[in-house]
C-alpha cells in the first residue's frame, strides 16, 4: 500500500517537474507536497529520494531537497554518452528494426513535422511552453524506440540507467526560446533522413546521421545554456 502511495507522489512531482511548475533551485517542501498530494510526508519522502537518484533533485545537506539546475557541463557530458549509446543503437537498429517501429517513428516524426509547421508560422518564431513539450516528448519517445529497435537489452540498460535521453530533454523544458522554427525544421529533416538510412538497412549511415544529429543539438543547447548564464 505504502509502495502505490509512493508512486503516487513521485507521479505527481515528476509531472510538477516536467511541466515546470517546480523550477530549477526551488526547495521541495514534504508537508507541502503531502498536502497537495493527499498522502503523509513518507512518501512523499521516497519519491524525493527516487526523484535524486535519477537526477531531477540534489540533496543539499541540513538544507532539504532542491530542484536541480542544469549543469552546462553534466550535460555536455550527457551528451557525448547520448552519442556513443545512440550511434550505435541507430546502427543496430538498420539491421533489425521491424516495419512496426519503422511506422511507429514514421508517426512521431509526422507530429514532429506538424509541431514545426506551427512554430513556423508564430511571429516569435520560437516555440510555446505547450509546445516543447509536445516536441520533447514526441523526441524521447522517437529515440527510445529506436533504442529497442536496437534489440540489444545491455545497451538499453545502460541507457535507461543513466536517463541519458531524459535528462537532456528535461533540461529543455524550461526554455522554450530553445525550440526555434529552425532548429524544429532541421531536426525533422535529420530524423527523416535517419528514416530512409533505417528502410534501407544502411547502419553506417544511420550510425553516422544519428551521431551528426546529436552533436548539432549538443552545440545548440550547450550554446544557448552559456549565453543565458552570462546574461
């Protein structure tokens, strides 16, 4: 019973988390969020311990837990193990993918396509918080798949283990100004490239776009962290 309290709570704060309404370097308050959740501080207490192990808050001694703040350089290294996990997944992916997945990514990347559209169309030509959402979601969901498309369970443990796709997408989520209709048009044109490599069963070249993808969205990120730091 405790258990299912505790997964209710850590559902809870982790969607607070995703939708950004618990911002980085603010303090988890238990009774607070007991109150909001309905349960008693227990477990609201396991989920703020499960909520740090896998990265979404730092425990600061004699002070609480805090939101986490995105670290330019924990996620550059975020992102040169996305590169070394994920070019390989691609590359195993051409070899055993299934016409299922192929569709399944083929339908992500449509949302993909039609999210850019609108952004494109907005005069801030930047996306909406509603919208880098959808956007991020639809990515994880995107490289997930193609990870156990991969069907190579060690690569996903790994992968999983680390929220090595997570983590830089959470990271996002509070920036929509990130999302710009070029990035979002250039994104899906990488991703449907990656598909016709995936169809004709070509892994270096899956392995060579997924690699080249990964390292753009690296440099864009990574660019726009520092500068909002320095501002």
């Amino acid at each position: 019973m405790e258990q299912t309290l505790a997964e209710k709570a850590y559902g809870y704060i982790r969607q607070k988390l995703a939708l950004g309404d618990l911002p980085p370097g603010q303090r988890l308050v238990n009774r607070t969020l007991a109150g909001e959740i309905g349960v008693s501080v227990i477990p609201v207490r396991e989920a703020i311990h499960r909520l740090a192990s896998e990265g979404f808050v730092d425990h600061v001694p004699g002070s609480g837990a805090f939101v986490r703040t995105t670290d330019p350089h924990d996620l550059d290294n975020l992102y040169v193990l996305r590169d070394a996990l994920e070019s390989c997944a691609a590359g195993e992916a051409a070899r055993y993918i299934t016409e299922h997945q192929l569709e399944e990514l083929e339908l992500i990347l449509n949302e993909s396509q039609a999210l850019a559209q609108q952004i494109k169309q907005q005069a801030k030509r930047h996306a909406s918080k509603r919208q880098i959402n959808a956007w991020l979601d639809a990515e994880q969901r995107f490289h997930e798949l193609l990870i156990e498309a991969a069907r190579n369970p060690l690569l996903a443990k790994v992968t999983h283990e680390h929220r090595a796709i997570g983590q830089i997408f959470d990271a996002q989520r509070d920036d929509p100004q990130l999302l710009t209709s070029e990035v979002a048009t250039q994104t899906c044109l990488g991703k449907q490239k990656l598909l016709e490599a995936l169809e004709k069963r070509d892994h270096k070249i899956a392995r060579m776009l997924m690699s080249e993808q990964i390292q753009r969205g690296r440099k864009q990120v990574l660019r726009h962290l520092r500068r909002t730091v320095r501002q």
